[in-house]
C-alpha cells in the first residue's frame, strides 16, 4: 500500500484505479487528490482492522499541513498500536515536520525496522531525512544509494535535498527541475524548488517555476512567500506587501514558516523605512529565530539615521557570539602581532562580498581594479560569498589580471570561514555590511588580524571585531556625528571613483539631449528613500517652481497597491502628486540611462541619499540637487559631488536647498546647455580616477598594518 506513495505521478495516473481501498486511498493521496482519498479513508478508521487507514489519514493530514489533526492521529495510533511499524513511521513523520530530531536520534536501531517491505523503505526514507536534517550528510548519503538504483519520486527529492545541504545548488536544481515537471501537484517540492531558485538568484527560472506552481497547485499559502520575494525583485512592493499580510493572516490560521523579512522589507520597499524604529520589543526578544529579519532591521535603522542602528547590531552579535564558535579565533592575535614587528612591502587584501552581478558594489569595484592593472602594490583577492548563478559576474573579474578571484558562495559557513582563514590573509575588506548575502558572521568569528568596512554599507556595521570603516572626510566629518564601533579612517580624497569599463552600459551610452519643455526635475532611487521629509522637501520646491514636473520611476507602474499608498503619502506631505510623472522600470540597463533624457536636475534624498545614482545622473548630463545630513548615510552625494568638483550643488540647508533650486529652475537655459560638459567634469576630477583611489587604498592599508599606526 505505502509503495504506492512512492511512485512517479505520471506513471501511476497511467495504472487503473487498484481494486483495494487503501491502495485507492494511496493511489490518489499520491496523485494529490486528496478530498477523494479522506472520503475513502475515513470511513475505514471508523472501525480499523489494522494501523494502515489511520497511518494513511495521519499522512495526509500531514501533507495537508493539519497538524493538530495529523498529532491527534498519532495518538490514537499510540494506543491501538503502540508497537507497530506503521506507528513508528508516523511518529517519525511528524517529529521530522516539528524539528525535534533528538527524540528520533534517541531511537532503537529497530524503530526503523520492518518485516513490511513497503513499511520498511518508508521508514528508511525517514531515516535518511533525519540524518539529513542533521547535516550528517555522509551517513545520509552512504544511506541513500541503494535507493538510487532505480530512483523513485521519494529518494529522487532526497538525492534532491542532500544536494541542497551540500550547497551543490546546480545539482539539486537539475533534479528538482525534473522532479516537478512529473509530480506537477506536489506543493511541498514545488516550494523547495521555487525557494531554491530564489536562494540562487536565478532569474531565468523563477518566475517560470512560480507560474507552473501556481497553474497546478493554486494559489496555495506555501507560495505566498515565494510570491512576496518576487514582487519585491519586480519592484512591485504593494503588492508584495499585500502578499505578505495574507501569509500573516494565513499562518495565525495554519501554523506554517513565514519570513518576517519579507514583510518588513515590503513595507520598507513602499517608503516606510521609519517604521524599522517602532518594531514590537517581542521581536527584539529572540533574534535567532529570524535571523534575516534581524539583518534587515540593522539596515534599516541604518537608514533612517537612527541612533538604534549600532546598538541593535551590537545585540545581534552577541546573539551570533552565543551558538557554538565557528572557530577559535584567538590565532588572529599572534598574526596581528608578526604583521606589526616586521611590516610587509606586499600585503594580502581578501575584498568579501555577496554581490558579485550587476549590482553597484561589483560595478565600482571593476572600475577600480580595472583602472589599476600593473599599478598595484598589494596581492589582492576578490571572494565572492553568494553564489548568482546566471546573474554572476565571477567571469568578468575572473579575467582581471591584477586580481585573484575566489568563489565561497556553494560552501557551508564552517568551510567558509576554514577556506579564508588558510589564505592567511593580513587585511579582510567587508563589502556588504547587513545587505543581503553579508559575512558579518564570519567577520565577528575573526579570520583576519585587521578588518575593515568599506564601500557597500552605509553605516557603522556595529560588528565588534570590525577594526576600521574606511571612508573620507566629508563622509566622516570631524568629529563625527554618529556612532561607531570601528575606528575611523579617513581618506584624503573621494572614498570612491567613477570610471565605468566596457563591460558596463555606462561606458557606451550616448548623453542625450535636454527635455524641451519647462524644467523636469526627477529621482531615480527607491521608493525605500522616500522619507515624508524627502516628499515634503520636493512639495515645497515644486510649489516654488510652478512650471516644475517631478519624475519619479522607483516602482513598476503596474503595481496599483504601491501607486495608491505612495499617492497618500505625498498628499499628506504636501506634494501634488498630480505633478509627478511616473517613468516605467525598463528591461535593459541601456533603456535606463536613455530615460536620464527626461531629467533636468536630479534631486537626491534624505536622509538616505543616493551614492550610485549620483554618479550616474552626472554621468548622464544631469546634476544633484543635495541636502548635505550629518551622518555618513545623508552625506553620500555630498563626497561624490565634492570628488566631482561640483559643490554648487550641495546644501546644508533646508532653506538653502530650495534656494538653489529655484534658482537653478530660473537659469535653465544655462542648466541646460551644460549638459555635455559634466562627464568631461567626472572625468578630470578625482571621481573619475579610480587609479589614483586604488593608490589611497594601498597606502591607507600600508599605513592601518604599520606599527606606527596601530
């Protein structure tokens, strides 16, 4: 009877219906009809002759996700039988579900036995997820083989699975993907699949996989954390948040696992950054039961210049600091110290993070490189920490001569932080802070004698074990305004360079000319930066330029849900969003820059300015308005404005800044006839010369590994 529940969905619905009522009970559990497998098998447990009726009904329960209903089923199978097989498959079945794994390792070695052939695999199979989820992932496999012979839907998901926990994402994809083009109906390895293709970024794949989902299971709440995560990839964050709430209201009905992440990332997505500062305290309580949420919330609070920022990550660490180590890391001293008695001419510089694709950090760090090739002095290496899949740019940085690159993405943190430990690194660069795909863990576990944030993060990452954050004066005033756990280092010049290479769109794209009509000002950031005072800012510069449009593209235009909320918001700011033209997100980089032809004057945010989208706009012949903050995160256009040599355009204050604009609005002829000029301006500034800021870099990191120094 169970064997049936093994069977390959598209062989079996090819098999006429088995004359027995079990095996009819199995036939369709197996086949996801599960209404006429509870009208057969309830009748039968009315007056069960044997364990099977009621271990089948617990089983679809459990598949269902009817877990009160499925422990209920356990029990009376308990007392009728407490010593058969059936019972012990059930027992292992839901307690796999639950997570409690020590109540199973406590087990007989003939709990997982039976004299039933069919009993027997099904409990084998138990048994191998259980060491499975217990990372033992030799033992599993040693376990599984026989299974793979002649591999039916079952062991094909466990091959599956143990590919995943080996982080052998290709592997575990490849068969994912033919597992669920013949058992369509399976929700539970439709939501591995789909969650896998997140987990990897691959883009080509997922909406394709979500859509098939959704086509034969329906709109099933397994799904609507998978829908969320996409919408939010969309930028279509009303109704990702809108998913969301529906997950929320479904788990409080069904308990099941829900990412709080994408909640909160929806909400900030649709410009409530703020909110991160009135989380619920219950959330603060245990912060490793969402682990993501808790990297999220530092980001956010980050960006919204709160003084909860350091202290929340802080707390966070010292959560980190309480599970197992993931290594002795007091080696790091005696390194620290043979790094100090005899300084090194050439020193090793591991640059980590999870953002090797097209995203800013990749694309500034080409430039830098890139621009550098026979002018450095250090060994450096690249370490990407997330695998990208389709979407990786591991090639382009592969080919870089002066540039050592390694990938960690497919590994476990344990060998990850083994891996860069035996590179013997004397300087570790964090490139991502608490964005997505971070090392922070690693970072505060401590692989290298000094370790530094630059770059990818705006804020002080709150990391103990971080030495330094590395940025300039204008992003570090003195004396700083913020708080800090790193020591300050500030360059003498811009803390980044704009020089886009031939792999990027920028280095091809023509300056367009200037819109014709009355004076267009726009901004091309997120909706996340979309504070009330940045829409109260833009309400009161637009009612002093009457003739004045704002073009805005910072969400896809056929997301009613993020139209309407974003509509009441500028109302209650004061801003007419009858005056606002919204741009559509486009499919390619290059129809992007094209679209910076709709724009006159550029206006940044606050507090959470734009650093790339200011060198961008600049680069495309439109200029930055900016309201100079004090903290790093409000000062970020500040530094590339200033490295530009343009600082007409920055204000310090609220005042000044609509003073400038509308002064500008009233020489646009002047504006515009500029538009050509300020790439030449980029490019004879210190912004534009990514060798000279890779010399900085060096010395600063010959002077941080000096003993003079430290």
């Amino acid at each position: 009877m169970l064997n049936l529940l093994f069977e390959w969905p598209d062989l079996l619905s090819a098999t006429p219906l088995p004359a027995s009522p079990l095996e009819q009970a199995a036939y369709h559990i197996r086949l996801a009809n599960y209404l006429q497998a509870e009208a057969i098998l309830i009748p039968l447990c009315d007056n069960p002759q044997s364990p099977e009726p009621l271990a089948l009904l617990a089983i679809l329960a459990s598949i269902r996700a009817q877990h009160q209903h499925a422990s209920q089923l356990l029990s009376k199978l308990q007392s009728l039988w407490p010593h058969s097989p059936h019972t012990n498959l059930i027992f292992a079945h839901i307690n796999l579900q639950q997570q409690n794994l020590n109540i199973l390792r406590d087990q007989p070695a003939s709990f997982w036995c039976s004299s039933n052939p069919s009993v027997h695999e099904a409990l084998s199979y138990a048994k191998i997820k259980l060491e499975l989820q217990s990372n033992n992932l030799y033992i599993a496999d040693k376990l599984l083989a026989p299974y793979l012979i002649s591999p039916n839907l079952v062991a094909s998901s466990l091959h599956a699975l143990y590919y995943q926990l080996s982080l052998d994402y290709p592997a575990a994809i490849k068969i994912l993907e033919s597992i669920v083009a013949r058992a369509p109906k399976d929700r539970a390895l439709q939501s591995q699949y789909i969650e896998l293709l997140l987990t990897t970024r691959d883009g080509i794949r997922t909406i394709p996989a979500l859509r098939f989902a959704l086509a034969h299971c329906g709109d099933h709440p397994d799904f609507l954390g998978a829908v969320t995560a996409v919408k939010l990839l969309q930028r279509q964050p009303g109704f990702a948040r809108r998913s969301a709430l529906i997950e929320q209201i479904s788990s409080s009905i069904t308990p099941r696992k829900v990412r709080l992440s994408n909640l909160f990332v929806a909400y900030e997505q649709c410009g409530h950054a703020d909110w991160a500062n009135y989380v619920h305290s219950s959330v603060y309580l245990n912060p490793l039961q969402h682990p993501e949420l808790h990297g999220n919330l530092s980001l956010q609070l980050a960006s919204t210049a709160s003084n909860q920022a350091v202290p929340q990550a802080q707390a966070y660490c010292n959560a980190l600091s309480t599970i197992t180590p993931i290594a002795d890391n007091t080696s790091y001293i005696d390194k620290l110290n043979a790094l100090l008695s005899i300084p090194k001419k050439s020193l090793r510089i591991g640059w980590l993070t999870g953002d090797v694709s097209n995203h800013p950090v990749a694309r500034f760090l080409h430039g830098f490189f890139n621009a550098s090739i026979g002018a450095l002095n250090h060994s450096h290496q690249l370490i990407s920490m997330q695998h990208h899949g389709n979407e990786g740019w591991d090639k382009h940085f592969d080919a870089l001569p002066n540039l050592d690159f390694i990938s960690l993405g497919s590994y476990s943190p344990e060998i990850r932080y083994s891996q860069l430990t035996n590179l013997n690194l004397d300087i570790a660069i964090d490139l991502s802070g608490w964005t997505g795909g971070h090392s922070l863990q690693l970072f505060q576990a401590r692989f290298a004698p000094i370790q530094i944030s630059y770059l990818g993060y705006f804020a002080s990452t709150g990391v103990p074990n971080m030495d330094y954050w590395l940025a300039d004066n204008h992003l570090f005033p003195s004396p700083p305004n913020e708080p800090h756990s790193e020591k300050l280092f500030r360059l003498q010049r811009c803390f980044i360079a704009w020089q886009p290479t031939d792999i990027l769109p920028e280095y091809h794209a023509l300056i367009s000319d200037p819109p014709t009509a009355d004076i267009r000002l726009g901004c091309f950031n997120h909706n996340r930066k979309f504070s009330d005072f940045t829409l109260s800012l833009w309400g009161e510069l637009l009612n002093a330029i009457p003739a004045a449009k704002l073009v805005l593209k910072a969400n896809a235009t056929d997301d009613p849900h993020t139209q309407i909320l974003l509509r009441r918001r500028m109302l209650r700011a004061g801003l007419d969003p009858e005056r606002v033209e919204w741009l559509p997100i486009t499919a390619s980089a290059q129809e992007h820059l094209i679209q910076y032809s709709q724009l006159d004057l550029a206006l940044d945010c606050h507090p959470n300015g734009g650093c790339t989208t200011t060198c961008e706009a600049l680069w495309m012949g439109v200029p930055t308005l900016s309201l100079m903050g004090d903290r790093y995160v409000s000062r970020m256009a500040t530094a590339v404005l200033t490295g530009a040599n343009l600082p007409q355009f920055i204000t310090a204050t609220r005042q000044q800044y609509l003073e400038r604009g509308t002064a500008i609005a009233a020489d646009l002829h002047s504006l515009r006839s500029k538009r050509n000029t300020w790439r030449a301006q980029i490019q004879a500034s210190p912004l534009g010369d990514a060798r000279d800021l890779m010399q900085h870099l060096e010395n600063a990191f010959s002077l941080i590994a000096s003993p003079q120094y430290q």
